[in-house]
C-alpha cells in the first residue's frame, strides 16, 4: 500500500475543555496534517469527532493507540476514506446537483443542494460542483455504517 493513504479516524470522548486540542496535538507532534478536522453529534456528555488525514498505514495505527490512551477518549475507530461505510453529507450552494454516480441529492432548496453518501461519491458531486460555479460547499464526514 502507498505511503500515502487516505484515514479517516472516529474518535468518541469525553466532552470537556482541552479534548480536542489533545487530539490535534496528537497528530501535530506526529507531523501529520488533517485534511478535516470535525466535531459531530455532541450528546450527553459525549463528543464524537471525525478526522481526515494521510499517512501510511503504520503511522495510522499509531495515532490510533495514542488517541485510545488519553483518559477523556472512550473509543476509537480507523476506516479507509475509500471504504463505502464512511458516510459523508455536503451542502452546495449556486448550483443544483441533480445527480450524480453513488450520491442521493436530499433536497433543494434556497439555491443550496444537500447531498449524501460515501465520502468518495460525495466529494466528487462536490468537485463537479465547484467546476460548474459552486459558490460555498460544506462538507461533513459522518461517522461509518457498521
């Protein structure tokens, strides 16, 4: 496998002060950029955060076993960007996505589109997007399926 690959880590913590600067120092200290760095469902106490980067499978696991030792984690997951069960919803607005291969566009509305599917299918959609004149795009990663 490359070097390079594509991660997407799923982190389940505790949701109190210094969280995620622990967990972004875990990648910096590491010399491992993010691609994204996103906080998603926040319930009871609990936090979960999805985060994009590229390193080679290795160095992924590595930042897996750190995360799993901070005392404010509760759980870790690794998935590939590629695999199909990482799930991804963006929003576009300026153009309408009306389809495109592996994304289910959810509504119109307002001029902005949402779109849902895998992360791979749903980039794509986004990148076509912003060719035919996209005006601000949000993406989010959702944590996989399974």
């Amino acid at each position: 496998m490359a070097v390079d690959e594509r991660w997407v880590v799923f982190v389940r913590a505790a949701d109190r002060s210094g969280t995620l600067t622990a967990l972004s120092e875990c990648f910096s200290t590491r010399g491992v950029s993010f691609e994204s760095f996103s906080t998603l469902d926040v319930h009871g106490g609990e936090g979960h955060i999805a985060i994009t980067f590229r390193a080679s499978r290795r160095l992924a696991e590595v930042l897996v076993r750190t995360l799993g030792r901070f005392t404010a984690v509760r759980g870790v997951r690794l998935e590939r960007a590629g695999d199909p069960r990482v799930r991804a919803t963006a929003a576009v607005e300026g153009v309408e996505v009306t389809s495109a291969d592996g994304v289910v566009t959810l509504s119109v509305w307002s001029g902005v589109t949402l779109l849902a599917g895998s992360l791979d299918a749903v980039e794509r959609a986004v990148d076509i997007a912003r060719a035919a004149g996209a005006t601000a795009v949000s993406l989010t990663v959702l944590r996989p399926l399974g």
